[in-house]
C-alpha cells in the first residue's frame, strides 16, 4: 500500500514494520479490522496501514493513517506490552 500525504510517502513495501498484524474482531463486521505499524525509513514518520468495517478508522476500505510519535506508542501499548513500547521506540 502506497499513498503521499504533504510531500511525504508513506509506503509499506519500504518502511520499517515495527509490529505484528493487529487483529480487532468484534461481533459484527462493520467493527472489525487489521492493521500493521509502520515507520518511513528517511523521516521516521509513524503509520498504520491496514483495512477494516465501515464503522472504523478505515471507513470500509484500505488506508493509511498517519500517527505522531506520541499516538504510536500509544496503539502499540494498547496491544502489545509496556516492554515492546521501549524495544520499537528506545
């Protein structure tokens, strides 16, 4: 997946992957999706690349979404442990 936001691109095949695929199943389909975190190997800018239901952050499509610093360690600490956070970020 590639797309370019303000001069940026932001391209799966050529950024670092820092996690394993996330997968949020919920009951209905419209909720779940699947995502990936990535870091641009030149700007070192955080993204998630992923797919999911028309009622998440993917809006029923595949997307990337781009993400501050702060905004990464905290997805990562929401599915991964407080160790993990400090293995990708330190």
């Amino acid at each position: 997946m590639r797309t370019k936001y303000d001069g940026v691109v932001y391209d799966t095949k050529k950024a670092i992957t820092l996690t394993d695929t996330i997968r949020y199943n919920q009951k209905e389909a419209c909720t779940t999706w699947e995502g990936k975190l990535y870091k641009t190997p030149r700007s070192g800018r955080y993204f998630v690349a992923g797919k999911g239901g028309s009622m998440t952050v993917f809006a029923g499509k595949e997307k990337i979404i781009r993400l501050s610093e702060k905004k990464a360690k905290a997805w990562v600490l929401e599915f991964f442990s407080e160790g993990y956070v400090t293995e990708i970020f330190n």
